[in-house]
C-alpha cells in the first residue's frame, strides 16, 4: 500500500527569528502514525531549524530499514517561503 502523508510543520529560523510554517508531504509504503507528526511539532516548536535539516531530519525519522539495494523507503517534501523566496526541499532515504 502507497500512503501519501500531508501537515503543516512551524519552526523558527535561526538566522532572523522568524516563524515558518512548511507544508510537509510524506510518501511511503509503511505506516506511520500520524499522532507522532504532532509529537515531532512539539520537539521542535520552541528551537530553531533551516528548511534543509527540517527534511532531513523527517527523512532519517520516518525512514525504515530494507534490503533492497537503490530503493527508498521514504520520500519526503517540504515547501517553505523565507524572505519572499519559495524553498523546496527533497529529500529520499
């Protein structure tokens, strides 16, 4: 089964302090609880993150172990506006 997962994500920049909010799309073929999208929001609410690490960091966290050489088990996507410039972030583990 394909799941195809969509939120919105709230950090702060750390260069400028500003409030970001990401539209973030998860693609996998595993289940992911969706609860813990609130509990990785809440981890990350109050400290400061770029849009790249962000990605990265769902990527590492939602990604699970297979065997199978050049093939991803998560792909994730992040589409952000910092100063007026839309960021989209990639990211396949």
């Amino acid at each position: 089964m394909k799941n195809h997962y969509q939120f919105k994500l709230v950090c702060r920049c750390p260069y400028d302090n500003m409030v970001n909010i990401y539209d973030v799309s998860i693609r996998c073929e595993h289940q992911i609880d969706v609860e813990d999208f609130i509990k990785f929001q809440d981890e990350i609410y109050n400290k400061t993150y770029i849009q790249e690490t962000l990605c990265e960091m769902i990527a590492d966290r939602y990604a699970i172990d297979i065997e199978i050489p050049n093939v991803n088990s998560v792909h994730v996507e992040m589409k952000g506006i910092h100063s007026g410039t839309i960021i989209i972030s990639k990211k396949s583990k």
